[in-house]
C-alpha cells in the first residue's frame, strides 16, 4: 500500500512529502537498515540484522505486517504488527508490535499515517481488534490520539530463553 502525505513545512526545510508502504520479500535490506539505524527511530541500541534468508522468511509471512514510511527513498518511520489467530471470539486479531519515528520526522504525521496503514489492512482484512502494549507515557498518548483506549493494566512481562534442555 502506497499512501503519500504532504508534511507541515519545518521551520527550515522545504515541504517533503513521505509515502507508506509495506515490506515484502525483495525489501531485506530495509529491514537491516532498521536494525543498524534503530537508535534513531526508537532510542534504543542497534540490534544484530536478521540474515537475508531469515529476513525473507519474515518479509513473506502473510502474518507479519511490516510498513515502512520513506521519504526521498530514506525510512523516516516503520510498524510492525503481526495477525494472531485465537482460539475463541473473533477468528483473527492484530498485536501492533512496535513503531518508530526518526527524531527529525516526530510531530510530522509520520506516526499516524503508519498507524492509518494499520488500520486500513485490518478493514481490507476483516480483522476488528488491535491492542498494543505501551512502555512510556509519551506512546500511551499517542496511542490514545490515534483511538486507541486503556482497557487492561498490564502486570509484569516474563520471558526466557530456551536452549540448553537441562537450565
């Protein structure tokens, strides 16, 4: 999906526009340009690229939604949200993973045009429901802009890494 936005101009640069599309297979290096560049995007530490096979696999799961925001051919933005079946209520859900915004870009229209990208393949889909989880104050907000509605606080997130069958 292509969707191009016109940006308020910034106090110092000429109007650029952004256009939103998603990844697909052919797209593995947009996908390790993310991961090299993360910081900027998202202010956390760079992480390790997937491999080129692991990054088409990836790109080819129908259930992986994966959009990036470009302008001038550069990502300023990405979503990625993957479509979980259950077991009861309604056949298909969305769990919104993550987004990020390039610091430049923040306030511009980047953000929610990733989301509107969301939300439009949901509609396209028949899928209804979408959560996400918030980790700061300032996402909460966004996301409650965008629509979206605290209905559950979390408890505490557990994880582990599995590997060696006797730790």
């Amino acid at each position: 999906m292509t969707d191009a936005r016109r940006l308020p101009p910034p106090s110092n640069w000429a109007m650029l526009p952004f256009t939103v599309r998603r990844l697909g297979p052919g797209d593995e290096s947009a996908l390790a340009r993310i991961a090299r560049e993360e910081t900027d995007f998202t202010g956390e530490e760079p992480s390790p690229p997937l491999t080129a096979e692991a990054a088409r696999t990836f790109l080819s799961d129908p259930a992986v939604w994966h959009w990036h925001a470009e302008a001038d051919g550069q990502p300023v933005g990405f979503l990625l949200a993957y479509v979980h079946r259950q077991r009861h209520g309604e056949a298909r859900h969305v769990m919104f993973e993550e987004i990020g915004v390039r610091e430049g870009w923040r306030r511009r229209g980047v953000g929610r045009a990733l989301v509107d990208a969301l939300h439009t393949q949901m509609r396209a889909e028949g899928i209804e429901e979408v959560w996400v989880l918030a980790d700061n104050p300032e996402a909460q907000a966004f996301y409650e802009n965008c629509g979206y509605a605290v209905d559950e606080l979390q408890g505490v997130m557990l994880s582990r890494q599995i590997g060696d069958p006797g730790g």
